[in-house]
C-alpha cells in the first residue's frame, strides 16, 4: 500500500469511532456557553426533526428568525439555512450577492434558536450548484478560472449547473475563508456543505482533472472539506447523499443517485459526515412498485449517521419516513423536510408534508 493511502486509512479508522455520536461538546469552536447547550440539546432531542430553508437575503433571516416559534411548537429542533453567497462575507465582500445578511442578524437568529432549543446550521453548496440557468454565482463570475469547465457552455446552455474545480489550488483557500465567516456570524456548531446534483467533474475541459476517476475527485472535495470543518474548526460536516448512490444497483433516478462514477467515493470518506439522504418521488416512479428506500440502511451499515430528507409529495415523505424507522440505529437520525422555495419560514410549519414527518418522528422517540 502506498504510504498517504495507508495515512488515509489510518485517519478513517480513528474518525470512524465518532460517527455514531459525532464529536464531543468539548471538541466543538465556539464560548464554552455554546458548548454546553449543545450537550444538553443532544440529551434533550435523540431525534432530529428538521427543516431546509432557502436564506436569500436579510429579510428571508429576519422571517426566519420570526418563524422560529412556530417552528418550536410544530416539533421542529433543527433548521437548515441555506445561505449560499447570500452573507456579509467579510473575508471576500465581493461574493456578496444583493442583500447579503449581515452579521449580527446571523448572530441574533442562531441566539433566537437556541433560546427555543433550535439547533440553526448554515448551509453553502460547494464543488457543484455554482449557476442557475443563466445566473452564474459570485465565486465563477468573480473568479472564473476557478471554474470545472473554464471558458466553455456561454450562458450556461446545455449544462445543469457550474462546478468549481476542487483541485484548483487556489479554490480552497477562497471558500474556507467564506464557510469561517458564515461559521463565526450564525455561531455554529455545524455546517452543511451541500454536494448534491454534481455532473460537471473530472472535465476534459479541466487540464487538472482530465483523465481522473470522478469518485477520486469527488472524494478529494470531500475530504478537503471534511479536514477544514472538523478537522480544524471542530464542527459538525453534513452534506446531501445522492452522488454516494449507485443509481443502477439501487433503482434511483439520475439526480437522487449516482450514474458519471462518483459513488465508490462512499469508501474514501470519514464516518462521521452525516448523510442527508433526500428522495422525493415515491419510488414507483422508478421500480413500477413500492419499495424500501435502500440506501437508508446501505449507509447505516457503512456506519455513516443517516438522515433521511423528502420535500413536497406527501406520500412520498410518510413513505421515505416509515421505511427508514423499519432500519432504526443509533445512527439514524430522524427526519429532514427540505422546501426548495415551495413555502416561505412563516409558513412551514403547517405545511402537509412537515406536519407529515412530524406526526411520524414524534417527539422522544429514539431509533433503539
């Protein structure tokens, strides 16, 4: 074995004990204070049952913030918000988009949260998800030779999205610096990475990543976030599940798994990154039949934390709920409903689909 991947297995083998728990109160950033209502909010809710937002600006932070009782009374104790450039990045303000959140309403919505015991976690998605249709974000509009595919698809046509290049040597740098900011303004004691829908990887149009394995490449992104959140700011790593899926061996379509490669990275990555493990169409669509949603204890016995994700389709969320409660574990979480803009911070809380898992994770129920 060649000696950095006997270094590489040696570092998975000591994560692997923290993956069931995560790491220690102790071992997160942050003042002491923090510390200790994250280990009595850990006590207090052995089940997640969470919500993904999307934080465009100021405004969408202060609704949220509004929010957050209804929230509390509908049994939601983790938020997920999804900020993207959408903070007042001190580091680099030129990646600022319009209305960025500044910092101290971040810091008066997470003060907000866990007054009511509401664990916020601020999301930026990396490596893909870096345009829509014709919009191509901040980092490839200011930083272009970041980009996976440099100088090719003009306005964005014939592709999804823009990756940036994970093994660009500058990329790094740039985005560790926006996840510290987001990190110290939403004081957090975790961070979602995103990851998910990444088709444009190990380009012919990239001269570093030509030629590479996608799963190598995927795992190298990872792993490099992985070594900076935990490894060095001492946060908990989530991030969306669907190119760790082999799509042909699990019966998933092209978006919720895997099919350019990537999903053999699942053995090249540390335990303790909790899998957000999102489907969102009843698995008919794709099988002709009801199904169990495999991949839940696909990555439970890989020993990865597990937390299952639905949107919209009712059916769909108590389908995706009650198979993954047929797999309980320790490492198996609770629920996450995500919204994709389909309803706003003032109304989710009586949205059918959350109300949905809700009455499925109730509260105190614990995966034995």
């Amino acid at each position: 074995m060649k000696r950095w991947s006997l270094f590489a297995a040696i570092r998975l083998g000591l994560l692997a004990c923290s993956a069931v728990f995560g790491p220690s109160a102790d071992a997160i950033d942050g003042a002491p204070g923090r510390r200790e209502w994250l280990e009595a909010w850990r006590q207090k809710n052995p089940v997640w049952r969470g919500v993904h937002l999307l934080i465009r600006n100021e405004d969408g932070a202060r609704a949220l913030q509004e929010a957050l009782p209804g929230l509390k009374a509908a049994g939601i104790n983790v938020v997920i918000a999804e900020v993207n450039f959408a903070y007042a990045f001190e580091s680099h303000p030129e990646l600022r988009s319009p209305g960025a959140i500044s910092k101290e309403r971040a810091s008066a919505l997470a003060q907000a949260g866990r007054a009511l015991g509401i664990r916020l976690i601020p999301q930026f998605s990396s490596l893909g998800h870096q345009s829509w249709a014709e919009t191509t974000f901040p980092l490839l509009t200011v930083y272009p030779d970041l980009d996976e595919t440099p100088g090719q698809f003009p306005g964005n046509k014939g592709i999804y999205c823009r990756s940036w290049c994970p093994l660009h040597p500058k990329v790094n740098g740039i985005v560790f610096r926006l996840m510290d900011d987001m990190l110290e303004g939403f004081e957090a004691d975790a961070f979602h990475v995103g990851m998910d829908e990444v088709f444009l990887l190990a380009s012919e149009h990239c001269s570093r990543c030509r030629g590479k394995e996608t799963a190598d490449v995927f795992a190298k992104a990872v792993n490099d976030l992985h070594g900076h959140l935990v490894g060095e700011r001492k946060v908990e790593m989530l991030m969306w599940a669907d190119r760790l899926i082999d799509a042909p061996r699990f019966g998933y379509g092209e978006w919720e798994a895997s099919k350019n490669g990537t999903a053999p990275a699942i053995d090249r990555i540390p335990k303790d990154v909790i899998l957000c493990d999102w489907h969102y169409e009843p698995l008919s669509k794709y099988s002709g039949k009801p199904a169990d949603y495999a991949s839940v204890p696909y990555f439970l016995e890989k020993g990865f934390r597990v937390w299952p994700c639905g949107w919209k389709n009712v059916d769909s969320t108590r389908a995706l709920a009650r198979s993954a409660k047929q797999h309980m574990s320790p490492r198996l979480l609770g629920h996450l409903c995500s919204t994709w803009g389909a309803v706003g911070p003032k109304d989710v809380a009586t949205w059918p689909p959350v109300v949905a898992a809700m009455e499925i994770w109730q509260a105190g129920q614990r995966p034995e």
